[in-house]
C-alpha cells in the first residue's frame, strides 16, 4: 500500500507532462477475480477497441504469496491458458474468464493479466496490463505445536522417556502420526 501511496502521489506531482508521454490505448482494459472459493477462483479478463480491424488477446500469470512471504510468479499455470488466448477478428469488445485450481491453502492469490491489440497483420498496436484484486485461501491444514516437552528417567539407568504434549491449532483434523 505504501508503495501505491507514493506512485498515486508522484504521478499527482508530475502532472500532465507525465502523462503525456503515455500511449493512448485503443480502447479499455479490465482484469479482476470474479469468484473466489476455498480451493480455487475465476479471473476475468475484458478488453475493448473502436477498430473492428483489430485483433484482441489476453494472456495471464498466476502470482501467489505464501504466508510471510511476498508476491511471486506461479510456473505452473494452475489451470489457465499459458499462452495468448485472442479473439476471433471482428469483434470490438472480449471477455475471458479462466479458472484457477488447485490452489495452496494458506496463500493469497492475484493474476497478472496482459492485453494486446494486433492489426490483421500481426503488428502490434498497443499493450496493457493489470492486476488484480486478491484471492485469499483459508489455511485448512493440521498445524502441530508442541506445548510442553518434558525429559523423564527412563526404564533403566542411562535412559530417557520424552513426554510431548502436542495441540493443533489448525482447521483440519489430523490422523495418528509418529514423533521422532
């Protein structure tokens, strides 16, 4: 949030000149996840253009954040289409809708979506590219915390009994395990 903070002000003190040196696109562009569900979530991708002589594609990237951690790029694709998905030619607006599965509980998802308009040709006229909101998954796993590690005497001289006492404090239940 800090960082949009000081983007949204610089871009505020620069003004128009700024501005000014940015491409005009040929039309609108939108990204946005849809429907987030534990286990997996919907991205939406719509793009406009004035020019029915234009081509429209979009092509996406899953970012995921662990917990504690920051944003990275998913190399496998979870589902989507890795490549560029365009539009047949002819149309003046596209929406695609992807869905995302298999998703790592405890992670907070966000997709990258770029959009290109191509003449017939295959030239292309102009990019963009948008983020979008996030997608949060519930940690649904067991989570075992040792709350108390005795050392006791053992059954003979030189040897020690270890007493754990052992707490899940996470969503999911958990079978029998062994400690070592």
């Amino acid at each position: 949030r800090r960082c949009l903070l000081t983007l949204g002000l610089l871009a505020a003190l620069t003004g128009p000149a700024a501005s000014a040196h940015a491409k005009k696109l040929p039309g609108k562009a939108q990204a946005r996840i849809i429907d987030c569900r534990q286990g997996s979530f919907s991205v939406e991708a719509a793009m406009t253009t004035s020019d029915k002589t234009q081509r429209l594609s979009v092509r996406y990237q899953i970012l995921e954040r662990l917990p504690g951690q920051v944003f990275r790029v998913r190399r496998d694709a979870l589902g989507v289409a890795t490549g560029w998905v365009t539009a047949d030619p002819g149309y003046t607006g596209y929406k695609n809708d992807q869905v995302v599965t298999s998703v790592t509980p405890g992670a907070t998802y966000r997709v990258r979506v770029r959009f290109r308009w191509t003449e017939a040709d295959g030239g292309v006229v102009a990019r963009a590219t948008r983020i979008t909101n996030a997608c949060r998954q519930k940690e649904t796993r067991a989570d075992l915390v040792v709350r108390r590690l005795a050392v006791e005497s053992g059954p003979g001289p030189a040897s020690r009994r270890y007493v754990a006492i052992v707490r899940n404090e996470g969503r999911g239940a958990v079978g029998s395990f062994d400690v070592l």
